[in-house]
C-alpha cells in the first residue's frame, strides 16, 4: 500500500517522516511488535531449559527457527487459523525437530508472551527514543535560558502587562517542569513489569512442573530485564502501562503550554520572538508577508489530539475477572501516543536552535508599562514605611496618571502627602522607582539557579 493511501494522519504526515520512524519502527511497529514477541519465547524455552524441563538443544532450535519467523506469514497464518499468538508459535515449531516442538510456548498464555512483549517495547521505546531526546530538548532551553538570563521582558498575568521578569527566567519554567517530567517518564519506564502466571494468573500450568513457579516466572522476566508485577491474573495489572502513559501526557501538557506561550509571543503587536522561515518557505496562500507559528501552532494541536486518549488507558483498567477482551482493541493505539509526543519533541528540538529573540522588541513593550510598573514597588515600600493605606493612594495615583497622561513617577515625587515617606526610602529604593527596569527581582539569578540545578540532577541520564 502506498502511504499516500493511509487513512491516518498520523501514519502519512508524522509517524511517516524520517526521524519519528527510525527512532520508533524498532520498538513500536507491527514487525517490532514481533520481534518482541519472539523475544519472550524465546526466553521462556531457555528458562525451560535451564530448568530441565527441556534439552538445550530445543532452545537453540527455537533460537534459530525464530530468526526466520517474518511478520508477513503470522498475519497469512492468522488468517487461516484465527487465533494470532498461535500463529506465532506455529511458525516456530515448524522450523524446529520433532523432539522441540513440544516446549515451543510451554506453560504460556497468549498474554504472559503479549503482556511481557509490551512491557519491554514500551520500555525500550521510552529509554532509547523519547527520553534521549527529551534531555536534548532540555539542554536546548537550558542554553536559551542561561543566555537570555538578563534579557528584560515584561511580566504577563492574564494578558496584561505585569512587572518585568527576563527572557531566561520565562524559559526557566520550563527547563524546571520539563526536568521534572524527564525523572517522572524515567521512573514510570523503570516500573513497567511483565508476567508469567498462566491462564488465570495462578501459575496452574508452571505449577505442574515447578513447586516455585514464581522463581520461574522471575527466570524467564530476568532474560528479557523485567521485573514481574506481585500479581497478575492472565494481564498485567495495567497501572504499569497507565502510569508511563500518565507521565507522557503531562509531559506533553508542559510542551504544549511552552509551545502556546512562544506562539503567543510571535503575535505580530508582541513580536518577541519568531520562528527562523526557510528560504523559499511560504506562510499564507493569499498573503505572501505572513510568518505564521504553525510548528509552535502543531505542538498543541498535537497535544489536543493524544491528551484526551489518556480516558481510554483509564478505562483500560477495567477488565471482568481475571480478564475479557475490552482492552483488546483499544490497547492496540497506545504506540500512537509515543509517536505523536516524539514528533513534537523533536518539532520543538528544531524551533529551539533556530529560535529568534527579538530583544529591540522586548524593551519597546516594556517601555509601555514601564511608568506604571513601579505601582507595586511604591504600595509596598510605601506600606513598609507605615503608609496607613498605600494601595488606595498609589491605585488613585494611577488613575490620575493616566487620565492627565503624566508620568506616575512625577506625581508620587510631587505628593505633598508622600514625600514624609519616599523621604525613608533608601538608595536601592529610590533607584528602583526612577528606573523600573532594576525591578526584575532575582529574575536572573533564579533562571540561572534553575538551569544549573537541572543540568546537574539530570546528568546521570544524559
């Protein structure tokens, strides 16, 4: 089928280029999903055999019969018989001896080799695709952030101008709850379990063979470097999975609020910052000056697309008994999550080194609050030096200033009824009324604090 012929989006636009596949095709795609699978068997009939319940001969024979399993006959052999784990052993037990055969998926359910493949594609997917590149993205806004730290920009709260901040110390946000989520994604992929308890859970099957089938259970996971959950019934308790998919979706969440506030920051009255266009690249079809955010724009739309699929792994959780098929289906998309999180991540990762700073901008949208931001300053020190009602005097003050159109300054120095208490104000104080732009807090140093704190707390993943 030629991809132009898929019906998803994600499988012809993203999951399609070259960078989203080559990372992920080896962990999450159908023929992965395979080889995973063989890997499970495989590390089951070499614990059977180690446990010699089986030859070691019957473990090389699968070893060798399951390199030349291909995807393309499981799917004609499903056909045929209907039943898809089945299938897959079928086409190993057909390259192997008489005497093999038997051993091929002993004491197996379908879903102590589906669960277990799972766990280890999700794993892998996150520790060698999604969280490599999450560290770059953080190295990216850490370089930003360090180099903007002094850079002045003025505060946002609901929209309006606010007091001034820097440029760093916007980004430093970021670097602190994307590093958060870094150890969050971590320590939900280091988690994940597999199983191998039969049927039902209760280790029927292995028990037939084995006093301690939960020894064996623990042979066969240790192969394939997972952990069994402390129960299971013919599913892994699905709070495994469902907290690694927790942990990508808030992390999404924390890049789709950074994509939206560097968007919002391109509006062409804010013009703080801007995409790099390419040469011959094309923003409008009717309006050749445009230099639209689209990737800044596709990272939320990428978010609004996969955060709502969080409610079917929720509802995932929900299995009659020790297990029915309601999750069969939907299970199936999770890897769309993966794929969809990775392209933004790596959208993001291009914007970021290319980003530009519009630093003549910032100054001149600071200069059109920069009379009225020093309100705050004046109601607390003015309240500090006992001024028995400061925010109403200096709330009227802005009124009047703005009414007259005379600078807030000049009328709070020319107060007949202030001046008893500017007059304890100290050096700094002073400074800080005539020049706003000092009023930045520890803007700077925060950002640096932050970014040095991260690199450091996340340098052992790096």
């Amino acid at each position: 089928m030629d991809k132009y012929d898929n019906i998803s989006p994600l499988d012809f636009r993203y999951y399609s280029s070259e960078e989203v596949f080559s990372r992920l095709s080896p962990y999450l795609s159908e023929r992965a999903f395979v080889n995973y699978q063989l890997k499970v068997e495989l590390s089951l009939i070499k614990a059977l055999s180690k446990k010699k319940i089986c030859s070691s001969k019957a473990a090389k024979e699968a070893e060798a019969a399951i390199k030349k399993v291909k995807v393309e006959d499981i799917y004609e052999e499903d056909k045929k018989i209907k039943h898809y784990t089945k299938s897959v052993v079928n086409l190993i037990r057909k390259n192997v001896s008489d005497e093999s055969k038997p051993f091929i998926h002993l004491t197996a359910t379908s879903f102590d080799i589906f669960d277990t493949a799972n766990a280890l594609r999700f794993k892998d997917a996150t520790k060698k695709a999604i969280l490599p590149e999450l560290l770059n993205l953080e190295k990216n806004l850490i370089k930003i952030a360090i180099r903007e730290k002094n850079t002045l920009q003025i505060g946002r709260t609901h929209g309006q101008h606010a007091v001034p901040i820097t440029f760093g110390f916007a980004l430093s946000e970021y670097v602190s709850r994307i590093g958060y989520s870094i150890k969050k994604i971590k320590e939900a992929s280091d988690n994940v379990v597999g199983k191998f308890s039969g049927a039902v859970g209760a280790y029927n099957a292995s028990s037939l063979f084995f006093g301690n089938p939960e020894e064996f259970e623990f042979l066969v996971l240790k192969e394939l470097g997972l952990k069994p959950a402390t129960h299971s019934t013919q599913i892994v308790e699905p709070e495994f999975n469902l907290d690694l998919i927790h942990s990508i979706i808030s992390a999404f969440g924390v890049l789709a609020n950074l994509a939206d506030d560097m968007r919002h920051l391109q509006r062409s009255e804010i013009n703080e910052i801007a995409e790099e266009f390419e040469k011959e690249q094309v923003g409008s079809s009717t309006m050749p000056h445009k230099r639209n955010p689209w990737n800044f724009e596709n990272v939320k739309s990428m978010w609004k697309e996969f955060m709502p699929r969080i409610t079917t792994i929720y509802m995932d959780q929900i299995s009659e008994h020790q297990r029915d098929l309601t999750n069969s289906a939907s299970q199936r998309f999770m890897p769309e999550i993966f794929a969809g999180f990775l392209d933004s991540i790596l959208r993001l990762n291009k914007l970021l080194n290319k980003l530009i700073v519009n630093k003549e901008c910032m100054i001149k949208n600071f200069e059109m609050s920069k009379d009225m931001i020093i309100a705050e300053p004046l109601y607390i020190l003015l309240s500090y030096y006992r001024h028995p009602n400061a925010h109403e005097e200096i709330r009227k003050l802005t009124l009047e200033s703005q009414q007259r159109k005379i600078p807030l300054k000049d009328l709070v120095f020319k107060d007949d009824n202030l001046k008893r208490y500017l007059s304890k104000f100290n050096k700094k104080q002073i400074e800080i009324i005539k020049n706003p732009e000092r009023y930045t807090g520890i803007a700077a140093k925060k950002a640096e604090k932050v970014c040095r704190y991260w690199e450091k707390e996340l340098s052992s993943l790096a």
